[in-house]
C-alpha cells in the first residue's frame, strides 16, 4: 500500500472532530455565508448591506465582524470552502502519484461531493460566479481568495517533493498551471447559456487533457 502523510497537527493523519464550540462557530459563519448569497443574488450585491446579511442569519452585526471582512467575503465563503477540500484531497493523494496527476485527481473528488449537493446548490453557485465576472469587489475578494488556496497548494506539492518552494519553481508552476485551468473551466462553465450541471465535469477533463497534452507537445518539440 502507498504511505500517505500525515494531516498536519495530527500523528495519524486524521483530522479531529469539532467539539461543540467548534460546530456551533461553523454553523455559524455557514448561515451567515448562506444569507449573503441569497440576499445578494435576490436583489445585487449594491443594495445588499452588511447588516442585512446579519439580520438574515439572525446574528449580531458584531459576530458577523468576527467572521467575515465584508458582504463579499460572506458570500465567497464557498470559494474558501472549495479550496480547503480541494487542498485535504490533494495532501490525502498517494505520496508517488505526479503533482499534477495528484492535483486532478483533488479536483476530481471535490467536483463529486459538489455533484451530491444538488442541483438548487448547483445553480447558486453558477450563478454567483457569473456575478464575480460582474462585479469588481467581488472578483478581488474571489481572487483573494484563489491566491490563499492556491499557496496552499504550492506547500502541500512542496512537501511531497521534498522541496523549498522559495528555491524550487517546480510546486508553483504545476498548482499556477493546474489550479489556472480549473478557473478557466468554471468560467467557461458559468458563462455558458444552458444549465447544465452535468457539464462542468466535462469542461474541466478536457480542459485538463489540453493542458497535459500541450505539455507534451513543447517536450517533444524540445527534444526532438
């Protein structure tokens, strides 16, 4: 059997369960995330205000605070959601497996648990991405977040290298290129007139298939 690492801050790899302070906070900040997405897509993110979104989810404007830097970070709590499964996916790959192979296969795995959520779920979050293309302050607060994971991802590519990613390009430029061709994928999914959930597995395979197979490509050219 392939050797796995360990999850950080743990001896056997596995992640500790909440305790009830842990699970109230996150119940919490998923209430608070989710009425700033109804709130926002109902009425647009101009007319939506912090103490709305507060209101909705029944917390004070002070807990909302606590939480969340603004109306668009709440909304985008999903974005950070995402990249933290995608990133324990990616650290739980086997230890041998190619860093891209192992980043495809994260994504793989995480586009299966967002299958299962449905299609309302789907549809909501389809339709807050085309909003991000909209809307500056949504788009930096996206992007802001993107950044976060994907630094994430260089670490967790560097430790299966070996490697300082300060010193060694080689983490950055896979996650650099395999989370890009993630984000044009669900750009190009979004953006898409039809509502089909279904697509999107589609859109990010061949996406990934002409990454890898341009790689290829510029290899065979540089040596042949």
């Amino acid at each position: 059997m392939t050797a796995m690492k360990p999850h950080p801050g743990t001896a056997d790899g596995v992640a500790p369960p909440e305790d009830r302070r842990q699970r109230k906070a996150r119940q919490t900040r998923e209430a608070m995330a989710a009425a700033a997405v109804t709130l926002i897509l109902e009425r647009g993110l101009a007319a939506v205000t912090v103490e709305e979104i507060a209101d909705r989810a029944d917390v004070t404007r002070r807990t909302f605070s606590r939480h969340f830097s603004g109306k668009e970070d709440a909304a985008l709590d999903f974005t950070r959601a995402d990249g933290a499964r995608i990133n324990a996916a990616l650290r739980a790959r086997p230890i041998d497996e190619p860093p891209l192979l192992a980043y495809r296969e994260a994504v793989g795995e995480w586009l299966a648990a967002r299958q299962a959520l449905g299609e309302a779920a789907y549809a909501r979050w389809r339709s807050l991405l085309r909003l991000v293309d909209t809307e500056p302050t949504l788009f930096a607060a996206y992007e802001r977040i993107r950044v976060d994971a994907q630094d994430e991802s260089v670490a967790i590519i560097a430790d299966r290298l070996g490697t300082d990613p300060a010193r060694d390009p080689r983490p950055a430029v896979v996650i650099g290129a395999a989370a890009g061709v993630l984000t044009a994928a669900l750009r190009t999914w979004a953006r898409e007139e039809r509502d089909d959930a279904e697509a999107l597995p589609g859109h990010v395979n061949r996406a990934y298939d002409v990454l890898i197979e341009e790689a290829r490509r510029t290899d065979q050219r540089r040596t042949g």
